[in-house]
C-alpha cells in the first residue's frame, strides 16, 4: 500500500504541508522527534509552524498511523513502523536502532493475576559505535578513562 493509501484509509484529510510530514515519516528508521519533522519539513514549507507538525502527529498517532516511543527521556519520538518491535537506544546520543526480534516473554499468574495481556516492548540500552569510537578519542587524547552507564558518563 501507497503511503498516501495508507493515511487517506485512517481518515486523515490530505493537505500538502500534512503530505509533506507523512513522506517525511514514510519508510523513515531515524525515530525522529517533533522538532526534527519540523526542521526537515520546514526547509520545503518555511510558513509551516510547529504546531501543524505536532497536530498533524498527533491525530495521527490517535489513528493509529504512528507509534510515540517515550524511550528517550528528553524528547517524544516518533516510529511510522506501528508493528510490534522493540528498540535499543545509544544513551550517549539517543540514536534509536529497531530490534526486529521476538521475545517469548510471559507473566506468571502471580503477577499479572486476572490481567489480561496484550503486548510489551523491551528497551535496550547500550552506546553506539560512533559514541563508543569518539569515548575512545577522548580517553587517548586526555588521558581519562570514560565509562558510560545508562544515564551516566563517568570521566576519571
Ligand atoms: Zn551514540
Ligand atoms: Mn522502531
């Protein structure tokens, strides 16, 4: 299906700035916040205000056309891809990578009780590569040992 197809079948009236913001999150892996649709779009719609772009995410994520992903604690973002995955963020520059596998993960009836479960979604926390080579550069040239943790940077 179209990316088009797809947003007109959820019920979302088409304006161009709107076309510009779904082509924008079509096929798009970045995981991108409010504020980078807006700057990306904005090059091509300087009158489009931020407001279109968090309405326009907003109504589509109460359709169900985008997931919000609140992994990264500075900032909401934003996955076009709404099937079940899970997500490994870089704590040292919040790049988000997909996790395209499945985990058999069940509730033991002492915990979930008459819970009925639906799903879950498993964050994993690491430092990217490009993170990792840069932590690297600094340790060398200041002579400083740097370890990172999940929401810590340690520089001794
Ligand atoms: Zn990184
Ligand atoms: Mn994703």
């Amino acid at each position: 299906m179209q990316a088009m197809d797809k947003y007109r079948s959820i019920g979302l009236k088409l304006t161009p700035q709107r076309m510009a913001i779904f082509d924008y999150l079509d096929g798009n892996k970045d995981h991108p916040s409010a504020e980078e649709i807006y700057k990306a779009i904005s090059k091509k719609f300087p009158t489009m205000s931020f407001a279109t772009v968090y309405n326009t995410l907003r109504a589509l994520k109460e359709k169900g056309g985008v997931r919000e992903l609140t992994i990264d604690p500075a900032k909401k973002r934003y996955d076009p891809d709404t099937g079940h995955h899970n997500h490994l963020i870089c704590t040292a520059c919040k790049k988000v990578v997909d996790v395209q596998i499945d985990y058999d993960l069940k509730l033991p009836k002492s915990v979930k009780g008459d819970f009925t479960v639906f799903n879950n979604h498993i964050e994993f926390y690491g430092v990217c590569p490009g993170c990792k080579e840069a932590d690297e550069q600094r340790m060398k040239k200041e002579g400083t040992n740097v370890h990172r943790t999940q929401d810590r940077l340690y520089v001794r």
